[in-house]
DNA sequence: CTCGATAATGAGAGTGATTCTCATTTAGGG
DNA sequence: CCCTAAATGAGAATCACTCTCATTATCGAG
C-alpha cells in the first residue's frame, strides 16, 4: 500500500519536476534553454546531495558542456522555485539535494568519510519551534546538523583516530 | 545571591583563560607573546559572538596593530584548546564565541538585523543522541542553528519582509 | 516562418574570507 | 647573554562563488 503510493508518487514527481521548473520560468519571464534542460535532466536523475563542483565533473562525464557560470545561476533558480535546497554543512562548499517529493529531514554527517544520512525527527521540529516562541522569534527555517562517525568508520582506524580527536580536538593551521 | 555566585565566577574565569591559554601554549611548545596576550585581553574583556573581522576592528579601535595572519592564527589555537568555538552560521564569515564558563548551547539567528540569541533544550540534545544512535552514528558534535525574526523586527517592514519571503523566497543572482 | 526584444551563455575577471610564504623578529631555556 | 625554534607581518595565493560583457539563443508577435 505505501509502496504502490510512493512509486506513483514518484512517477508523478519525475514528470513534475519538470513542469514546475517550466511554470517557474514562464512565470519569471525566464528561458527555458539547452543547458537548463540538460542540467535538470542530470540533476534529477540521479544523486540527492551534491555539490555544485560534483555537478560540474558529472557534466563532463556526460559530456555535457556548461560553463560554471550557468551551472550556479541554474542551481539558484532551482532553489528558487523549491525544487532543491542548499545545505552548509560547515565544509567548503554548499551541499544541494532534491526537495520536490522528499519530506523536511536534518543530517547527520560521518567525519571521516563524508557519508550524509538523514533522519526525521518531529519531536526535535516540535521543540525547535517551542524554543524560538519561547524567545520571540517567528522561525522561518533552522540548520540542524550532527557531526561524527557512521559504523563503517568506527571500524576503521581513521574513523577511531577521528572519534578521539572528538574528545580533545585541533584546528591546527599550517606555518 | 545569583549575583554574587555570578561575578566569583567571572573572576575566576578571568584568571582562568589566561592560564589554561599558557598551559596551553606551554604543552604545546608554542610561546606567549605580545600578540596573543593582547588578543586574549580584547577576546575576554567583552563579547560574545564575534568574527574574525569583528576582533580585527576592535584592534583597530584600541590602537592594538596585529595583522590578521596572527589574528586568525591565535583564534585557531584559542579553539583548539577550547576556549573559544567556532560557528558557522552560514554567512560569509564564521563566529567566534567563548566556551569557557559556558554552558553548550544553540542558537536563534535574526535574519533582519543579524542578532544573535542562545537557548538550551536538554530534550533537543537527548533527542539528537537518540537519532545518532538509531542510525550508528557516533555523535562528536552537532550544529543546531534556528534562522528566524526576532520580536523587535517582527515589527518593522523589514522584518515583515523576510517573513513573507520565508513562505516562497527567492535566492537571487544578478545578470 | 521571420524578427526583434529580451534573456542566457561562456570566458575570464573580480570578491572576500581565510591560509600560506618567507624574510625578519622574538621568546625563553640553558 | 645566546641560540634556536617559533612567531610575526606583508602580501601572495586559494577557493568557492559572483559578476561583467560581448556574443548567442529563445520565443512570442506579426
Ligand atoms: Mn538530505
Ligand atoms: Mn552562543
Ligand atoms: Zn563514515
Ligand atoms: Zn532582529
């Protein structure tokens, strides 16, 4: 019963995809063009938290040629009209992922491989909000994000090196 | 009485910063010099939340002339030995805030006016543990930022705006 | 289908926070 | 006081991202 809704679901939300960032353009006056159509394609077939530079290197294997340029601008647009949204997860660079079809979750992300899972947690949701009232803020969005180490790597001797360094941890800088 | 307990405990972390720095610098092999002392004394003497830019003002302002290699160099060793921390609230910059005399904490950030408030929630942080858990994650730390608008510019046309702008906002780029 | 106004694109310059390089000073133990 | 390792400042370098601008492409009106 879940299944069968959520695969029509999805089969739903790939053609919707589509349509919404077409509406959003028509409606913003804006184009729809060969590399905006070969990005949403590349976007949306695939991976859900990525990096504008991992975007850039899957275009190239594809052989898909777009500049840097309009792979930002694109990326803005598609963050604009909802369907992705962008994370800083404190690294270098924003992660993006999919928002169309997929509920509000928060992540928890491996030190030492980088892996990102995420979970959902409408307790934690529900005392955000208690919280911000409590202080007199209108919450319109929050960042939630909880470093350390999957099970994978606590097996391994970098993750083990990374969990200790948790305790008593540097920054450490060159020179 | 609240008082009383408060301002002891100011002492003793005055003093306190400056020998867990030394101790610090002394394990480390690292040395105390007149830089580091001045910035301890500006970092200590006031604020909160600050960044890197921030302090550098602030030196300026009291004729303390460092340049921003050593400023951000110190503010790296001050973290590494966990008298300061570091958030990134994705802004431009990251922040810097004491952690000696502090209890954890999270935080309210004003998308109007940029104000900065603190606010504890042990279930918030029992719950975290428990996602972390659920999923074999080893928990070291977490980022827990609310992004909102403070009751002061609930009231202005400003803080309005970015409300309203939270239901469907847009990114933006120019060209 | 043809045009023309308007938007988009790519290349490369520009940004801004942070880090690094390196020649020149210090700190501090012996 | 001396010596050596560490620190400092000035400015170059990074790096993700944004902007500039000359050259195309889109698409709706005619
Ligand atoms: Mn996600
Ligand atoms: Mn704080
Ligand atoms: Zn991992
Ligand atoms: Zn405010």
């Amino acid at each position: 019963m879940t299944f069968a809704f959520d695969k029509e679901r999805h089969r739903q939300g790939k053609g919707s995809e589509v349509e919404i960032f077409e509406a959003y353009l028509r409606q913003k006056g804006l184009k729809l063009t060969v590399p905006r159509r070969q990005l949403l394609e590349l976007i949306f077939d695939d991976h859900s938290h990525f990096t504008a530079d991992q975007l850039f290197d899957r275009c190239r294997e594809r052989d898909v040629r777009i500049s840097k340029a309009t792979l930002y601008r694109t990326l803005a647009i598609l963050t604009d009209c909802k369907l992705l949204s962008a994370h800083d997860f404190g690294g270098e660079a924003k992660y993006y992922e999919h928002v169309f079809g997929h509920e509000h979750h928060d992540h928890l992300v491996c030190l030492a491989c980088r892996k990102i899972v995420e979970f959902q947690s409408p307790d934690i949701e529900k005392l955000q909000d208690q919280a911000a009232e409590e202080l007199g803020f209108a919450p319109i969005h929050h960042s939630l994000a909880i470093f350390g180490v999957c099970a994978a790597c606590a097996e391994t001797a970098e993750g083990r090196k990374v969990i200790e360094e948790g305790q008593a941890g540097p920054t450490s800088v060159s020179d």
